[in-house]
C-alpha cells in the first residue's frame, strides 16, 4: 500500500473505502466532516488572536514559587 509510510491527508482519508463505509453506518457525511474540520480550524485561530484574559497556570502555586515551603504528603504509621 501506497500510504502506509506517510500520514492520510483528510482528501485520501474521505476517499478511503473504509472510511466511507464506517462513516456511512454512523450516518456521517463528507460534508459533515469538512464543516467540523473548518469550525475548529475557525476556534484556533480565533483563540490564537485573543489570548485568554487571566493566564492560570496549570501546576499548583507551590510547585511554581521558588520560596513555597514543600510539604510532605502524609504517611500511615
């Protein structure tokens, strides 16, 4: 097979005959796909021009100031 070194892009992923027929027993149509694909390359650019308003970050305060005291989780006796 032709395409097995190489990631499908979404044109011969839409054309493969699997893809076609697992779509077809979902119900799901090519247009369906396209439509979802350009909603979401729509969100990231949208969010990649308006960065969030507050920036939290993901790690705990303690874990990102050098100065917290680091606190040893509690063990049974």
């Amino acid at each position: 097979m032709s395409y097995v070194d190489h990631e499908l892009s979404i044109d011969e992923m839409l054309a493969d005959p699997i893809v076609r027929t697992l779509m077809a027993y979902d119900g799901i149509t090519e247009k369906d796909v396209r439509k979802t694909l350009a909603e979401v390359a729509t969100a990231r650019d949208f969010r990649a021009v308006r960065p969030p308003k507050r920036h939290q970050s993901a790690l705990p305060q303690a874990w990102t100031h050098p100065s917290a005291p680091v606190i040893a989780p509690k063990t049974a006796a």
